[in-house]
C-alpha cells in the first residue's frame, strides 16, 4: 500500500500543470498542424493537421485508444467517422473541414467524439479559437 501511495505521489508530482498547455498553430509547415501541446516538450492531447487546400482534417487524441465507429458532435451537427489507433498510442480519424460539425468546432471549440462507450471531449478556450479559424481556413479548397 505504501508502494502505490509513494508511486501516486511520484506521477502528481511529475505531471504538468494545466497552465502549461497550450494550443500552438504551426501555419508555415506541411502538414499545417494544430496542436494542444506543451511547447517544446512531447506532451500534446490533441493534433489537428491538414495539406493546405484539402478539406480534410486528421484528428488525433493522444491518451486514449479508441477504434470502430466514432460519432463526433459539435453544437447541433454530427459526423460519423472511423476511429483507428494513432501511431504512438491514441485515436485518429479524419474529418472534412466543410461539414457542419467541424463548422460548429470552429465556431465555439467544442467537439465530442464518441466510440462505444468511451467519450472524449476537445474543448478550445475562446482565446485561441482564432487558431482554429486559421487552420480551418488553410485547410479548406
């Protein structure tokens, strides 16, 4: 018991602290990449990347494995997408930045996606949306 408290108190201590992330838009590479990260570290939950012009976002959510069917909601829109693992643990899937659920993520930050029963929300403060409209503009044709 004291072992798994003394481990507890090891990954508190090591964990970052939630001002540490941030969302980072990469504009000047390709792929452009939007990413919730902890800059100049390996740390990121969520990456947004696109080929400029294409319409389609790859989304990926570090931290969780989810495959199948997702269902991705955004205000009052919905996408159904395939959710497959990401290389170094986590999901991916892709979405077209022209449908009404990537629309309403850009216009208020916030999108679920749904597989099974696993639920992972993405939630941008309103202070980087302007981010998100950027990507989502480099990236639509």
């Amino acid at each position: 018991m004291i072992l798994i408290l003394a481990l507890a108190a090891m990954v508190a201590q090591t964990a970052p602290p939630e001002s540490a992330w941030t969302w980072t838009l990469y504009a000047d590479t390709e792929p452009v990449v939007l990413a919730n990260e902890i800059p100049d570290t390996a740390n990121l939950r969520v990456t947004l990347e696109c080929d400029p012009g294409s319409s389609v976002a790859r989304v990926t959510l570090y931290g969780t494995t989810m495959i199948g069917v997702a269902r991705v909601t955004a205000g009052d829109a919905v996408a159904v997408a395939e959710a497959e693992a990401a290389r170094g643990g986590g999901t991916r899937l892709t979405l077209r930045t022209d449908h009404p659920a990537f629309a309403a993520f850009a216009a208020d930050g916030r999108m679920t996606l749904v597989v099974g029963e696993t639920r992972r929300p993405v939630e941008m403060p309103a202070a980087h949306l302007a981010k998100l409209r950027r990507f989502s503009e480099l990236c639509s044709g």
